[in-house]
C-alpha cells in the first residue's frame, strides 16, 4: 500500500504477511459475496425467497412463530424451531425481543465511494493499493478483483443539513480532490456497499 501526499510519495504499508492464501489488499463486491453465499446455501440445501418481508414474530418456549408477506401482498403463518436475525438496522425480531438499538449518527464525516478505472501513472498491480492523504479529506484506492479499482474518498462534511445520496458525478471529479493524486480520468463503474 502506497502512501502519498501533496504530490510526494511518503511511505508504504505492507500487509502481505498474513497467513493467509488471499494475503494482500482485495476488494470483494457485495454482489460477490451474495452470490458465493447463495451457491453455499444451494450446496446445503436451502433456496433463498427474494422478496419475502418478516412483519411479525413471537418467540415461545419451544418455537417461533412469525408472519411472512410476499411481494404479491399475500401473508403467510408460519413456525421453526430456530430464528436467525439478519435484519442489518433493520429491526422487527429485535423490537419484539425488546432490543434496544444501541445506535448514533457520525457527524462531520462524508463518504463517498465508486468504482474507476483510472488513467495515472500508478499502474495496477494485484495487491497493490494507495492512499492519499490532504487536509481535511483523504482517499483509499484499492484494486478490485476483475480491475479497476474502489475508490473510498472521506473528507469533513461541507453541509451537515445535507442528507441525501450525492449527486451521481464523474469519478474523477471527486477523486481528484486530494491533491497528489494523479487521476486524469475514470470510468466509473457499478458502485455497491
Ligand atoms: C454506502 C455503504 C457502503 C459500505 N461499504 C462497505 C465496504 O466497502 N466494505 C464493508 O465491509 N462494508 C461496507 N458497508 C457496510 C456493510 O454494507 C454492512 O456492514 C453490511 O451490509 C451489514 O450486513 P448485514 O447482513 O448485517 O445487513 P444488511 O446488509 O443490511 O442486510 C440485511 C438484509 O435484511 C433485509 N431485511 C431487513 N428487514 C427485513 C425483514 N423484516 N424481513 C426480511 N428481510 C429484511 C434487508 O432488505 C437486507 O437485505 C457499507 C455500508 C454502506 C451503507
């Protein structure tokens, strides 16, 4: 990983040494990771139902008893032995197991994050990532697995009043602006979390 900074080149972090087979800096797409999950649950067995919202559980001594709505509206009753919560923020098993939501907004902070392949001097080498630094924003490039790269731009928040998505501009706009890093053109990709 290389460090930069206004215009110079300060320093590098190795983090090759892990003991593991994929033992450098990777990227993997949400999309990825969804698809490897969807094959292993396949292997075992069992078939992800897409469009199929939790509204209600009740958890008794032996079971849980929850309500399924489908995307056609239609509700379904239904119990199992075990349920695994994977709501993300969302909340419906932990509200009706009285879970608070422990949570608080960061202030002062903007991310904005896509993918680019970018024309710089850099190269693109598997493993190799780079991070520029500025006052008050700083942005982390690191390769993806089929090229191109994921860039993570953080700097200070311009307007905290401002909730919404950013508008969808070039890459290379926003990535640009730690000076230092040599961008002179993108082409932006598929963005996912
Ligand atoms: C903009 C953004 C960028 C990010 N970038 C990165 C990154 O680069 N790297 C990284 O490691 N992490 C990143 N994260 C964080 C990462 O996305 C989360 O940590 C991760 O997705 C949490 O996984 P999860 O399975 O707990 O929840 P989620 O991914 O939120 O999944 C929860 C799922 O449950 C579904 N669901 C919710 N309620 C119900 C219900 N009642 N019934 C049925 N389904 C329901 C939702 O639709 C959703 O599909 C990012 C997050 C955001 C918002």
């Amino acid at each position: 990983m290389t460090i930069h900074a206004r215009d110079r080149f300060l320093g590098e972090l190795t983090t090759g040494w892990a003991l593991s087979a994929h033992a450098r800096p990777l990227t993997v797409e949400q999309h990825d990771i969804e698809r490897l999950l969807r094959a292993e649950l396949a292997r075992l067995g069992t078939r992800v139902e897409w469009n199929t919202e939790l509204t209600d559980v009740q958890v008794r001594a032996d079971r849980a008893e929850f309500t399924l709505r489908r995307a056609d509206g239609t509700e379904e009753f239904a119990t199992a032995p075990w349920i695994v919560d994977c709501e993300g923020t969302a909340g419906v098993v932990r509200d009706r197991l009285g879970i608070p939501f422990e949570d608080r907004c960061r202030t002062g902070l903007q991310v904005v994050q896509g993918n680019a392949r970018p024309t710089w001097p850099l190269g693109e080498r598997p493993g190799r990532g780079h991070i520029f630094l500025a006052p008050h924003r700083s942005l982390l490039v690191f390769p993806l697995p089929g090229g191109g790269f994921r860039f993570f731009c953080f700097r200070d928040d311009p307007d905290p009043e401002l909730t919404a998505a950013p508008p969808s501009t070039n890459c290379a706009t926003w990535s640009r602006t730690p000076p230092g890093c040599p961008v002179s053109g993108s082409t932006p990709r598929n963005r996912s979390g």
